[in-house]
C-alpha cells in the first residue's frame, strides 16, 4: 500500500487514477497524516438473492405513519 500526499495526486491525477484501477490501494496524507484510503471497486457480478433469509421487513413496512407521528413532520 502506498501513502501520497493530497498534493501529490492533485499534481498528477490522472496517473494516480490508472494506479488504483490496477488494483493498488493508496492512503492519501496531509501533513503527514493519513485522512483516506483509495480502492479500487470490486468488479465482479452481483448474485440476486445472495441475502435471501437475512433480511425482514414488517408487513406494514409500507402503511400510512399515525397522524400525531406525521404531524411532528411539519411542525
């Protein structure tokens, strides 16, 4: 893992951005001190369904809110 400093990669962009699409991760700095980690995103395909079973919603997820909740809205 690299550390840059904020100017370093405002000075040079565009290479900063073709080393993170290969896959390096980079810790930007300022002063010294780390403020961001810069990774690449995971390309992969998404499975629908992967989170079946881990979720619950209540069946009322989607009613009307009571009127005294709904009126603290628009106070």
């Amino acid at each position: 893992m690299t550390s840059l400093s904020i100017y370093e990669v405002h000075d040079h962009f565009p290479a900063f951005l073709s080393r993170v699409e290969a896959g390096e991760e980079i810790i930007l700095e300022r002063s010294g001190k780390p403020i961001a980690k810069i990774v690449p995103l995971k390309k992969g395909k998404r499975t629908l369904g992967k989170e079946k079973g881990k979720i619950w919603m209540s069946d009322d997820f989607n009613d009307p809110l009571p009127e005294d909740l709904l009126s603290e809205f628009y106070q």
